[in-house]
C-alpha cells in the first residue's frame, strides 16, 4: 500500500522570482480576491497546507507565473505491511 505525501514549494518559488517576503504576497493576493491576513499567508508559506482553496491556489499561479507542478510535488513512500492469508 501507498501512502501519498507531497511537497510545497511556495518559499522556493517566490525566491526564484526574487519574492522573498511573505508581506509581498499579501497584496498581490487581495489584488486577485483572496483576502488572506498577515499570520495566514506567512503559513501558507512557511508550512505545508492540508487544505488549499482553489481560488487562492489560482491566485499563486498567477502572481508567480508558475503551474502547480512548480508547487506541488507528488511524494510516494511505500509501507510495508504485512498480510495474513
């Protein structure tokens, strides 16, 4: 069985385009509609969101010129586990 993991890249790629502060995001983000507050976007930079409105995901795509492959990384680790027959 495995078990699906990902990466976020969203530090490395705003640095690749010389973003390297999360104040920077804030309002190119309220520009596009997504009104995020100061402690939410440096999460969402910082660490690996769970869960991503679509809208907002849109949003670092555009601001970032980038497509969600440059984000979001697919990571797979297989488990071993054990069957009984």
């Amino acid at each position: 069985m495995a078990d699906l993991d990902y990466g976020w890249s969203l530090r490395e790629v705003m640095a690749e385009r010389g973003m390297f502060s999360t104040t920077e995001l804030r309002p190119l983000l309220a520009t596009r509609g997504v009104e995020l507050s100061a402690s939410q976007v440096y999460r969402l930079v910082v660490d690996k969101p769970e869960r991503l409105n679509l809208r907002t995901l849109m949003a670092l795509l555009d601001i970032l010129d980038c497509t969600m492959d440059d984000l979001i990384k697919p990571l797979s680790t297989r488990a071993s586990h054990g069957s009984s027959e």
